[in-house]
C-alpha cells in the first residue's frame, strides 16, 4: 500500500489537500482536508443585518453573487421582509447568468484538462477536425483554417517554453483516451469559451453596477431604480442589451458545452462506474416566482433511490466539528444547528512542514454539515436528480436526451463522469429558461408596474426585539444556506454552511466520509506519481475552498506537490 499526498490540488479556487491510500492500483482510503481558514462569519457579529450581504459576498471571488442572495433572504426570511416580483425575477436572471457562466468556465478551465490532452491535439489533421466538429454542431467555426490557426497557436505557445498554468500536468498520461482531432476542438473551445464568458457576465455589470461582486443586492427587493426612459435606470437599451447577452449565453451552451460534454463523455464511459460518493443528494428549492414558488424543486434522495423525492426540514441540518479545527460543541460527539453554532478556530494540526496530517484527530479547515445525521452531496447532480425524479418537464427532458446519447441508464449518473454530465444538463435548462425571467420583467414593466424594493420593515425601529431566519440558495456548487440572528437589530450570531463545506466535509463524529472522500474510494490510479484520476473525481464536485471555509493559516502551510511513499 502507499499514500499519495496532493496537495494543493490545482485548477479551482482556495486549498484543498488530498490524502489517499492506494492499493492495487485504487485508492482504498481518503481524507481530504481544506488548508485555510477564513474568519468573515466572526466578523459579522454586532453589524446591521441590511449590511450581511455586502460582507458575505466576500467569502469568494468565483461565485459572487450567491452569498449575497443568501443573505438578503436570510434577512428577509427573519424581519418577514416581502420581495416584489420585479426583484424576484432580476435576482432569478442574475443566479442564472452566476450558474451558466460558472459551469461553463468549470467544463473547459478547470475540468476539461483532466480528459483533454492540450498536446495531442498538435498532432490534429485540421481537415478532420473541422469534420468532426462539424458532425457534432453547426456551431460556425468549424473550417479546418480555423483549427489549423488554434494549432499554431498553441505550437507557438509550447515552443516559447512559458507553459504557465499548463506547466505541471499529465500530458500524455495513458489515461487520456481522446483522439488528437478532437483534443483540438476542445482546445480550440477552451479559448473560445474565455472570450464567451467575459462578455456574457456583462449582464451582472448592467444589473448590479459592477462584476464582480455586483452592488445593487438589498433587503426587500435590489437598488436598481426600473424606468425604460432613464439613463441611469434599467431602461429599454440596457432591457435589450441583457436579451442579447442571454441568447448568446444560451447558444453557446446549446451549440458548444453540451456537444462537446457528450463527444468527450462518449469515450470515458467507464467513468460512469467511478466515483459514486456518499449516495445521498439534496439540494434547496431555486428561482421563486412572484408568489414565492420555485421553479426548479428542493429536496433530497436518499441511498441513490430515485423513486421519491424526501421534502427537507432545515431543522435537520447540523455541522459537525470532530475532525475540524473549530471549538464548537459540535466537538463532544453531537451536530450543531447552523443558528447555535460558532466558527471559532483551533488549529491543533502539525506545524509545517508535515508529511502527513493526523487524520484520526483534527484535519481540516472544513466543517462536516450533516442533514438527519447524514453526509449528502450538494451541487448540480443533486439539483438534475431531484428535479428529474420530481418530474420537471425540463431537466426530465435534457436528461432523458443525454442518456439516450450516451447509451446509458439513470443509474450512470452515480459517478465521477455523471456529475460532469449533470453539471452541463443543470446549465443546459437555466440557460434556456433565463430569457423567459427577462421576457416576464419587460411585462411587468410594460403593465406600469416599476416597483423593486419594499419599503416595508426597512426601518430597524419596527422590528422586534428578536428574530431569526435562513436563507438557501441553489449556488451553481450547490445548497447554500446562510443562518441569521438578530438581536436589539444587530447580527447575534451569523452561520453559512455553504456547497463546498458540504462536499469536501471531513469525517463527522461517527466517522461517516464526506462525498469528495467517499467518492474517491475505488478511484483508479495508475501512477501514484501522476494522479490525474484523483483530479478527475475531486475536479468533478468543482471545488472551492474559499466557500468552504470563510485568513490564512498563520503559519502558512507548505506547498507539498505530490509525494509518494
Ligand atoms: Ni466559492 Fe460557492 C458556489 C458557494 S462553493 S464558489 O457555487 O456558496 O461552495
Ligand atoms: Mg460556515
């Protein structure tokens, strides 16, 4: 047996290390450890709850929206603060755009690498690959000019010695199995997507002032005054520029991601067998009407039986601390819920430089949340289950589509690969719905009304002495909450447990693995000094440690690559 240490696991936001015992070729244990602490929930207590959302946002720089939105319905959620249907539908347009963007960035920045071998497609007959490309999409740029010129351009880029971010990878490693031409069009996608995503995320900067980090969130409804004559409101122009900006996110989508998902997933079908993880899924209910009910369902599944939906009680949700470094109760045994809890540090794990971490005891900056005492993965496959086994006609729809594709049943969606495919599926259906919000705000507005915030219970001086509230949100990772109290209208304690605290949660008091850990159980590694199957299950949950964890480890932890022993 070895234990392969990867630390820091690469291509997604914050630190995140990986211990993991191989045998025979798999990994037959794990423990995966988020290295850095951040204090923001601390912070919180004693400020004016309006002012929460602005704070919390900066948990992180990648979804940065979501912890806003959190927030605001955290609020709203205590005070009893309603929310305009205008407000509703610009917050639904903008969680859309956070999600499309995201995961579109996820597929070709930070995952495609792990199935996509840059260098092989240097080999790529360009006339192939335009033929390929063209078999898969009527996406226009498909001449074999145009791929010939990505070539030589990723030839110039190899030959200029400064590879950057590529420097450290596995090219060549058997475990791609891609051939050279279509290596080259997925290249050629990961540039284009670059450019995509920079302009679609425009619309965040005409709805919220700025991106990232837009400025308009408010409790009760957003500050961006609606008056189609104005310049400096959402008028007729800015209306029509996010139409445009929508469509163009939708057909990448629709023309690109997704043909591209499938041509790739069509040769890494064995990963449908890989990477299974805890089998419980759960996610928040998402996009409320202007009654207030969601478009896409909540709930959780349970021992992967996708007979029914479970309907939740966010009275089940606690977080453990046993093997993190808090000084919560949670750390005599027993779950705290979100509204008792703290994030007190105490680091008791070695000084640096250490080879291993003391997994029995404290290892991780990650908290272990637990719904009904047990660990559930969060995030897109959890979003795609849930709404499939509900019946929503859409998701039902895209689902049924890409398993007749690929040629497999539901049960594929189990794994490493189908948490890949439910990411593209999850962006597939909001991108297409994200247009019909814009369509139903530009009524509202034609009908008169230009209502965006209500002024009722804005001032603290009606509130009660004491309140307390949540707020979930479906971030594109997954089920965020955020947990609020108020006392004399200030914050007495402030809680967010968050999608990643879920996924890369460490063992709880019974010993139970979160789903990164229990996911990499059985995950193949064929060399120990290269392991890019440990990426390619860790990268499918999309991590992002800064949500995790909400400063720096003082002492500041070593950089260990990988080590084998
Ligand atoms: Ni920092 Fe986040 C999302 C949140 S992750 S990316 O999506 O909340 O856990
Ligand atoms: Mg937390």
């Amino acid at each position: 047996m070895s234990k392969i240490v990867v630390d820091p696991i690469t291509r997604i936001e914050g630190h995140l290390r990986v211990e993991a015992e191989v045998s025979g070729g798999k990994i037959s244990n794990a423990w995966v450890s988020g290295t850095m602490f951040r204090g923001i929930e601390t912070i919180l207590k004693g400020r004016d709850p309006r002012d929460a959302w602005y704070w919390t946002q900066r948990f992180c720089g990648v979804c940065t929206t979501v912890h806003s939105i959190a927030s605001i319905r955290a609020v709203e959620d205590a005070l009893k603060i309603p929310v305009p249907p205008n407000a509703q539908l610009i917050r639904n347009i903008i969680i859309a755009i956070q999600n499309t963007q995201d995961h579109v960035i996820h597929f070709y920045h930070l995952h495609a690498l792990d199935w996509v071998d840059i260098t092989s497609g240097l080999k790529a007959d360009p006339v192939k690959t335009a033929q390929l490309a063209a078999s898969i999409s009527d996406w226009p740029n498909n001449s074999p000019t145009y791929f010939k010129s990505v070539q030589d351009k990723v030839k110039a880029f190899v030959a200029s010695g400064r590879l950057g971010p590529f420097a450290n990878a596995y090219w060549g490693h058997p475990a791609y199995k891609l051939p050279p031409e279509a290596n080259l069009m997925a290249t050629a996608h990961y540039l284009e997507a670059l450019e995509w995503q920079k302009d679609i995320i425009k619309i965040h900067a005409i709805l919220g002032s700025k991106n990232p980090h837009p400025q308009t969130f408010l409790v009760g409804g957003m500050s961006i005054p609606i008056d189609p004559d104005s310049q400096n409101a959402l008028n007729a122009d800015k209306l029509i520029e996010i139409k445009r900006l929508l469509h163009k996110a939708q057909e990448f989508v629709e023309k690109v991601y997704i043909p591209d998902l499938l041509a790739v997933a069509s040769f890494y079908k064995d990963w449908a067998g890989i990477g299974a993880g805890v089998g419980n899924y759960m996610c928040y209910p998402e996009f409320p009407d202007a009654a207030g009910k969601p478009w896409l369902p909540g709930g959780a599944i349970l021992n992967r039986d996708i007979s029914k939906v479970v309907p939740l009680d966010q009275k089940k949700i606690t977080e453990h601390v046993e093997h993190s470094w808090y000084q919560d109760a949670g750390s005599e045994g027993k779950g705290v819920h979100p509204w008792e809890g703290s994030s007190e540090p105490n680091y008791t794990g070695p000084k640096p430089p250490y080879q291993y971490l003391d997994t029995d005891k404290k290892y991780s900056w990650v908290k272990a949340p637990r719904y009904e005492e047990k660990p559930m993965e969060v995030g897109p496959l959890s979003r795609v289950l849930v709404a499939y086994v509900s019946g929503h006609k859409e998701t039902k729809a895209a689902v049924d589509l890409v398993l007749k594709k690929l040629g497999v049943g539901p049960e594929a969606l189990f794994s490493t690969l189908g948490r890949t495919g439910a990411r593209g599926i999850d962006c597939l259906v909001i991108a297409q719905q994200a247009p019909k919000w814009l369509d139903e705000l530009i009524g509202n507005i034609a009908k008169g009304d230009l209502r965006i915030h209500s002024n009722e219970l804005w001032d603290p001086s009606t509130w009660p002495a004491e309140a307390h509230g949540y707020g979930w949100h479906e971030a594109p990772r997954g089920g965020l909450g955020h947990w609020i109290k108020i006392k004399d209208q200030k914050i007495l304690n402030y809680q967010a447990v968050v999608p990643s605290t879920w996924n890369a949660s460490p063992r709880d008091a019974k010993g139970q693995a979160g789903p990164y850990e229990a996911a990499l159980l059985g995950t193949p590694v064929a060399d120990p000094e290269k392991p890019l199957e440990i990426l390619r299950t860790i990268h499918s949950f999309d991590p992002c440690l800064a949500c995790a964890v909400h400063v720096l480890d003082a002492t500041g932890n070593e950089m260990v690559r990988v080590k084998a022993s």
